[in-house]
C-alpha cells in the first residue's frame, strides 16, 4: 500500500501522481498503450503521439517490421497479493517460437497430485482423474495423447460450479490447517492456505497442483510465451510484452473469468519449473550489462548494474529503447546521431527515459551505484 510499493515510489518522479498511503499500486507501464500512455516529460505529449510526429525515432527497421509505433509495453510490478491466473492471447508470436521435446516430469507431478489429493479428484472427476493417470504411465506416452488428457483435467477444473470448488477449497485447506497433509504435498501446501486468504474458495487455488511454482532471485528471469498460464505470486519484477492488454483470466481474480475462451486458447506444453528460466547473457562488449534475449522479435530487456564510479556505454542501436533507473544514482549522457551530446542527472530512482534509434548512451554510478533496466527492439 502506499509508499511501500515500488510503483508508487518510481511514480513519484511524475508531477501528476500524488500518492494515496491506502491504495495498493501495482504496476507501472512505459510505453505506448492507450491505456496509460507515457508522457514526455517537458511538454506533456504522449509518447504515441511524439513517435507519430518524429517516426525516424523508431528507426527504419523497425518501422518496416511493426509500423510507427513501439512494439512493446515495459513495465514495473509491485505484487503483494496474488495477481490473476491468466493467458495473453496468441499474437502470432507462436509461429516464431522452437517447439521444444517436452519433459515428461511436470506431468508425472500432476498424475501424483490427482492420486494423493482427493479434493482435487473430486472436481476434475475420477474417470478424467484416472485417464490421465493412464496416459502419463504409458510406458511411451505420446505427446498428442497426454497434451489432450491435460486439456481434459483443466478444462474440467475451470469449469467446475462455484459451490463445488468452495466445498473443496473447504475441505483442503480444513486437512492442511489440521496436519494431515501427505508428503507430496508439502511443496505447496503454505502457497495454498496463503491464496485462500488472499480468494477464499477461489478455484485458482487448485492450480498450484497444475501449474509450476517458480521462484526467481535477483538478475534471474522468465520468458512466458503467449497462451501459456501464469500468475505473479509476490514480489518486486520487470515485465516486459508485446504491445497490448488483452488479457483471459482463470483464477485468483474476482474478475471476469472467460473458462471457454481460456481453455481452449492454452497450448498445454508442459515442463519442468526451470524450463522456462532464461541463462542470463553478457550485452554486446559491455562490462556490467547483461542482455535477456526471447526467442521472439519484439523486444529483449538490458540490465546494467553499476557499482560506484562505474561507467558503461551502450553503443547505438537500430531500434528505439525505454529505460527506468531502479536503484541508485548517477548520470546520463546520450549521443545524437549528429555527434551532439547531452546530459543529465538521474537523482532519483524511477526515472524514465525513450531512446530513439541511433543514440548512443553512456551511464556514469554515483557513490552508491546504478541499476538500469532498458528495453530494446532493432
């Protein structure tokens, strides 16, 4: 709430925010979207809007690939309470992406949950229960074969009645709180009472038996591909997505819930909970920069992390940027494609900045260093 939250504190920079110490803020956007457009900072004309008037900002490449606009939406989340589980719907993104040899393991887990949890069994229902099992066990599982048993599993969850998911949740969460939970568990047993305080009787709370449960340190991140189900848990993160909102809930929301829509738009492939984890890569000749590249065309994100004194230089790039600094303090100096140069302080963490194509720009820490996070496309 309030000033406990990174957004808000990031949305100080902005003269038009004043903050509400009763009011939860949980994310903040940069970019283009209709819905919160940034704004340029000296004269209060939406980013879009400058990009329209200046399209050599965004570069030639990038104006050929995605038109005259960004084409993606940067942001900050502050997540104290659970956010929906939802999917972001196809944007043709799927045809660019490797089909990966699925691992059997997440699978095998839900076939074991199904078994032990007998709440869970009784909403998706014995004879699908039990057909997955089946599947799963097949000394050579087929892909097509498991993939539609899983469709079939949390299909069926979803689209379980309201009464019948809260006497479940009722009935999990009586066994847990009274010590009779069975060792296979145990792993998500804690994340199960904690959502059910957070959406009592929620039937999203049974996904923790579906989904993986990933915990990210610092510098780790994520790629989520499009139709995939996910949901932020807790934490402090950047996120970074094709240009839009759209979005289909599932669970953990007292939203609007679209079960057809939702289970007939996911892909479920399935994985361990590290799969999806992307190795961390060094930027260019860079020293403290690190680059996290999707296997996608819109956008990558950078992470400079400054100790004191430190410089870096980000040589330019085909392609526009927008950065945020997220700690410290320091400098900021850009180079325009006519040689000239320009600089200023960044005094206060949350500060936003649009690079366009062609600019070179260089970060020089303060005395107690600098964290940039910069998304890119070219």
């Amino acid at each position: 709430l309030g000033l406990d939250s990174k957004v808000a504190q990031f949305a100080q920079c902005s003269p038009e925010f004043t903050v509400n110490e009763t009011k939860p803020y949980a994310e903040l956007w940069m970019g283009t979207h209709p819905s919160l457009a940034s704004k340029v900072f000296k004269t209060g004309e939406t980013l879009k809007a400058h990009l329209a008037s200046n399209p050599e900002l965004l570069g030639a490449k990038v104006r050929a690939e995605f038109g005259d606009d960004l084409p993606f939406l940067f942001k900050v989340l502050a997540i104290r309470k659970a956010l929906s589980i939802q999917a972001h719907p196809d944007k043709a993104l799927a045809q660019k992406l490797h089909r990966e040899r699925p691992d059997i393991y997440k699978v095998e887990k839900i076939a074991e949950y199904l078994s032990f949890v007998p709440e869970l069994t009784e909403l998706v229902s014995k004879p699908i229960a039990e057909a997955f099992r089946m599947a799963v066990t097949e000394p050579q599982p087929t892909y097509e074969t498991v993939q539609a048993c899983l469709r079939d599993v949390f299909t069926r969850l979803m689209s379980a009645e309201d009464a019948d998911v809260q006497r479940e949740v009722q009935n999990l969460i009586a066994r847990y709180e009274s010590g009779q939970a069975k060792s296979a568990e145990e792993g998500v047993k804690d994340l199960a009472i904690e959502l059910n305080k957070q959406y009592p009787g929620d039937v999203g709370i049974f996904c923790v038996f579906l989904l993986n449960v990933v915990k990210l340190h610092a510098g780790q991140a994520v790629f989520l591909k499009a139709n995939e189900p996910h949901a932020y848990i807790y934490g402090d993160i950047m996120e970074c997505m094709a240009t839009s909102d759209n979005v289909v809930r599932a669970g953990l929301t007292p939203k609007l819930r679209d079960v057809p829509t939702l289970t007939s738009m996911l892909t479920y492939k399935w994985g361990p909970a590290d799969s999806q984890i992307m190795p961390p890569v060094k930027y260019r000749a860079t020293k403290a920069t690190t680059i996290y590249d999707p296997p996608i065309e819109e956008f990558s994100v950078l992470m400079a992390c400054l100790e004191a004194g430190e410089n870096e230089i980000h040589e330019p790039i085909d392609g526009p940027s927008i950065l945020i600094m997220t700690e410290g303090s320091g400098r900021l100096v850009w180079t325009e494609k006519d040689g000239s140069q320009q600089e200023e302080a960044l005094d206060k963490p949350g500060i936003v900045y649009f690079a366009g194509a062609g600019v070179a720009l260089e970060f020089a820490a303060g005395q107690n260093g600098m964290t940039v996070y910069r998304a890119i496309t070219e």
